[in-house]
C-alpha cells in the first residue's frame, strides 16, 4: 500500500480550513449550547451518532484489506507471526504496568477516603443494566472469549463490524493469499490495495464532518449532565485524569523516547484524532485515519494493519488504569479493608477482565461489575458510586487507550526494524505534511 506524504510547502492554507481548528471551535460551540440550552443541545446527539455511525460503516472493510495486504505483501510469513507474538508481549507488559499505575495512586492519594458510604443506602436498579453482561463475561471465562475471536462467518464478522473477528479472518486470508502467490495472489492482493484506497478516499470525506459529530457529542454531554454533575466525584475524575498523564508523559514518553521520538511531537501529529476521540468518548472514530496517518510516519502497513485492531481489544492502557483505581476507590469509599492478597487477586482478575473491554455495551461498568464479582470482599453496589462520572471519564478512558495503542505501533515497528526514523522524524518535526482527509 502507497504512503503518500504531501510535501511541505511555504504557503500554508488558511487557519479555518484545519480540521483540527474546525474540531476546537465545534467543541467550544458545543459547550456554550450544552449551558446555554440544554434542551436543544441534548437533540443534538443525533449528529455524533450519525459521524460515529459513518465511521462505524467503513471501519471492518478498511482492517480487513490493511491486513490483508499487510501480511500478502510481507512475503515472510514468520516475519508476521513475530510481529503478532512481540505485539501481544507489549501488550501485556504495557497492561501490567498500567493496572499497577493505578493500584498504586489510588493507595497514595486515597479518593475514597472519608466518604463513609453505607451501600444498604445505594439503588441496586441502577445496574440492572449491567449486571447480566457482567455475570455472563465473568461466567463465560477465557474459554468463551476465545471461541468467540472465531467469527459465524465471515461475512457475519463484517456486518456487526467486530474488529476482533475482522482481524482473525484477514489473517488467515492473508496468510492463505500469501501461500497462493503467483499471479493469482498477485491479482488477488492488487485489487484489495485498489479497494482500500477507495476506501480511505470515503474516510476522507466522512472526516470532513467530524466537527459536527463533535458538536453534537459535548453539546448532548454538557446539556445533559451539567458541570455540576462532577462535583460529587471529582476527586476520583481528577486523579484519574493525572493518573494518564503521568502513564502517557512519563511511561509512554519513555518509551518513545527509547525509540528516538517525542512524545509531544507525536500527540500533535494526531492532535484532530485526539480531540475526536475525547469529545466522542470512541477510539473508534478515528481507527481509520489513525491507520493511515500511521503509515505516513513510517511505519510497514503490515505492523499497522496487525497492531492497530489487535491492539483494540488486547491493549487498553487507560481502561486497566481505571479499574484498579475505580475497584480501589469503591473500597475506600464504603470502607471496605483491602488485604495484600484481594490486591493480587484485583491485578490477576483485571489482567483477564480487560481483554473483553472493547464492543461491549457499557464496556467499562460491566468489566468493573465482572472484576469485582470475582472479589467478594468489596462489594458489587459499589458501582453505583461512579456511574454518574463514567462518561467524563470514559472520554479519557478513550483517548488514553488510542494514545497506547499509536504507541505500542511505533514501538513494536522499531523493534521489528520497520520503522522508517528518518521519514518520522521529519513527519513529526512538520517537514512533511500529512492530510487524511485527502484521503
């Protein structure tokens, strides 16, 4: 697949035809209509769900031919099954580190200290929506979870646009088309190229609207929960939100810095996507440009194609922060005492709960409800405490989980030798300019 980078030219466009510009001020727009009227703003949401829904529409078909030529386009087929074997260690490690991350600032700064809570006070009904997908993930185990990576059918996979599933069939179609080679391979994985560059020329035009599907989605925020509604928990909101800067600064700025990039240039570099995915609250609004802006930097298609969708379901640094700092907080709050032992059992469950975090329906309270059932010691009611903080938080939740996973790409195209250092530096440093929506 081409990497086209648009050279830089002295003649900039003019400041309100950034797309990033466009997003800020679409956000601001979204915030003085949440204040100003709420009623209106809260119909609003019909404009994010449309974006997140013209996104949602291209997302599957875009994995499957980015992998697929990946991976036919590789020629060493060990080459790709390394890359999948020392993204999966990243990811573990990357995992681990943010689940201690988070063990470890909510023991420092204690947010639910001296709340007292009395759960026989809490509304059992407020999780009834949860409940039932948390018993079953947690019933289910590892076992169904696997099985459940292998799709009905491939067209199935596509149709509800499970990336997980999309992922495993393009692999083995890839691998296979690879077998094949010759001509007829050759065919086969010209006209797949030939697709997906359709298709990343339609990603450039339904990017056109993300302001609008920003608009919409603080508008509907804002005017729903308020301000105010941060209030009760704003101490639990607040050190979550320094709990990723210091995982994204720090580790990950370490990290990068290992590879030989900064991680401020790199957070620019994706500065529209970024600002997407937290008036969203979805890394998946920006999966395809990510992909693409991924490759620009200089990374093989075939590492992006692989740890990208992967890295959606296996890699969630900012999740794994929550849930420790969120099971932590519970026990604070309703005083609930925490032996070394329930801490180990918090790390081991969570290190499994989290790989279904991704496409599950209230993802992030259904997961807790799961790691907590598998703790007795803290108790379940507990939940309602951060129900009405999960969407300030799942904004951050979102963006630091797109921020790992861009990492974990770079980082695991170094690694591999597939990372061009000079083209990112250049990227990175504004030498060269890159536009997705040019598709």
């Amino acid at each position: 697949m081409s990497t086209i980078s648009a050279a830089a030219t002295p003649a900039r466009k003019p400041l309100y035809t950034s797309l990033f510009v466009q997003v800020l001020v679409a956000l601001l727009l979204g915030i003085v209509l949440g204040m100003a009227t709420p009623d209106f703003a809260v119909s609003l949401k019909i404009l994010s769900d449309a974006f997140l829904k013209l996104i949602s529409m291209i997302v599957a078909p875009i994995v499957f031919c980015v992998v697929v030529h990946g991976i036919a386009g590789a020629g060493d087929l060990k080459k790709v099954g390394r890359v999948g074997v020392k993204a999966l260690v990243y990811f573990e490690t990357m995992t681990t580190v943010a689940l201690v991350v988070g063990l470890i600032l909510a023991y420092v700064f204690g947010p639910g200290h001296g709340m007292n809570i009395d759960t026989s006070t809490l509304d059992p009904k407020a999780l009834n929506t949860y409940a039932t997908n948390a018993h079953k993930l947690q019933g289910e185990g590892i076992g169904s979870f696997l099985m459940n990576i292998i799709p009905t059918t491939s067209f199935d996979a596509l149709s509800r646009n499970d990336v997980l599933q999309v992922l495993f069939f393009a692999i083995l179609f890839g691998v296979s088309l690879a077998l094949v080679g010759g001509e007829k391979g050759e065919r086969i994985s010209s006209f797949i190229d030939a697709v997906s560059t359709v298709l990343f020329r339609t990603m450039g035009l339904i990017v056109r609207v993300a302001p609008l599907g920003v608009l919409g989605a603080v508008a509907y925020t804002v005017g729903k929960y308020g301000v105010g509604s941060l209030k009760q928990l704003v101490s639990l909101v607040a050190l979550f939100y320094v709990s990723l800067a210091i995982f994204v600064l720090g580790v990950l700025g370490g990290v990068m810095a290992f590879v030989g990039l900064n991680i401020f240039r790199f957070l620019a570099y994706f500065r529209e996507e970024l600002t997407i995915v937290l008036a969203t609250a979805s890394s998946d609004a920006v999966l395809p440009q990510i992909m693409r802006k991924l490759e620009r930097l200089g990374v093989k298609d075939s590492v992006v194609g692989l740890v990208i969708p992967t890295g959606y379901s296996f890699n969630l640094d900012a999740f794994s922060i929550y849930l420790t700092l969120a099971v932590v907080f519970i026990a604070q709050a309703t005083n609930t005492p925490l032996s070394f032992g329930d801490l180990m059992l918090v790390l081991g469950v969570s290190l499994i709960t989290s790989k279904g975090a991704h496409g599950v329906p209230g993802s992030a309270i259904v997961i807790l409800a799961a790691t907590l059932n598998a703790v007795p010691s803290i108790p379940a009611i507990g939940l309602v405490l951060v129900l009405s903080v999960d969407w300030f938080i799942g904004m951050a939740r979102a963006l630091g989980n797109l921020i790992g996973n861009c990492v974990a790409t770079v980082v695991v195209a170094a690694w591999e030798g597939d990372l061009d250092r000079a083209k990112a530096t250049r990227v990175l440093g504004g030498e060269e300019l890159v536009d997705v929506t040019a598709g």
